[in-house]
C-alpha cells in the first residue's frame, strides 16, 4: 500500500507523525482528499474534522485552522490547534458552545461577535469530534435513511 509522510504540528507540540495512506483534511475552499504522491500544494485550513487513514484504520483529529503544505510526497499541516478524538476533552467543549452561545445571544457592544462564531464553531467541531470515538459511532457516518 502507498504511503505518505504526515506531519500535524502547532506551536507546542507534535500532534501526529507517521506515514499515512489518506488525509482528509478542511480546507478552506472546501474538504481535501490527499493521497500519496499528490501534487505539490498549499492551503489554509479552517476549522474543522480532519481524518487519517493508516493500515485501514481511520483516526479522526479536530483542527481549529491553519495551514497545509504537500510537498514530495510529505504533507505538513501547521494547526493553530488540533487534538485527536481521545484527547478532547467533552465537557470543556460542551462548556464553550454554551458560553459562545450565550455571548452571541446578549448582543452586546463589548462582544466581538467574530470572535464568539468562532469559538463556538471550534467547540462544536471538537465535540463532534469526540463522539467519533464511541463504539458505533462509524456506523452513524453520513445521512440517515430517512434525512
Ligand atoms: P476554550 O473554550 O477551552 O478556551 P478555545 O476554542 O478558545 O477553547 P483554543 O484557543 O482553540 O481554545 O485552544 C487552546 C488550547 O486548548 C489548545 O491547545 C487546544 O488544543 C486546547 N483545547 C481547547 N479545547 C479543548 C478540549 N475541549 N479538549 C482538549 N483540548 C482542548
């Protein structure tokens, strides 16, 4: 099977490196499907679910943003943040959709609206994230029958 090396990192730390058979990534145009030997690219990334295949197995991380670089057959994403699935924390991100929500609805002069959106995309992101890691949660992947 062909692989490609794959580098997720943020200004503290090595999120993820190994070589991988597929990325799936959000880009900010729209979702990235990258293979081996893909051609050379850059792009920024939004918020969003990004999903690494290795040995079939797919491992799901959220990423709040970035960058992404392929280049020869390694692809490099520079996350502003990005957790796998097994390390978010639910609770704290439960805790900041309600506080996004909350600042949303006040309206009031000294919330930057922007930046509230924001948090409350990256939290809903997050927890969307760590409900990929309950058993069977693959089998909810896509529309249902009667959506
Ligand atoms: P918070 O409401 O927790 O401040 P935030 O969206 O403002 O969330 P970020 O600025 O995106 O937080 O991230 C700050 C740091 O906290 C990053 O290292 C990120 O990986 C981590 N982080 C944020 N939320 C969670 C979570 N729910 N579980 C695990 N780590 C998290």
């Amino acid at each position: 099977m062909a692989t490609m090396q794959l580098e997720i990192i943020t200004a503290e730390e090595v999120v993820y490196s190994d070589q991988v058979e597929a990325l799936l990534a959000p880009g900010i145009e729209g979702e990235l499907g990258i293979l081996p030997h893909h051609a050379a690219l850059m792009t920024m990334l939004q918020p969003g679910e990004l999903m690494v295949r290795k040995n079939g197995e797919e491992t799901f991380m959220a990423v709040s943003g970035g960058f992404l670089e392929v280049m020869e057959n390694r692809v490099s994403v520079l996350a502003d943040a990005a957790e796998r699935s097994e390390d978010i924390d639910e609770e704290r991100a439960q805790a900041a959709v309600r506080m996004a929500e909350e600042r949303i609805a006040m309206r009031e002069a000294d919330v930057d609206l922007e930046q509230a959106v924001a948090q409350l995309r990256r939290a809903t992101v997050r927890l969307a994230v760590a409900r990929r890691r309950r058993p069977g949660s693959r089998a909810r992947r896509g529309p249902s029958p009667d959506s």
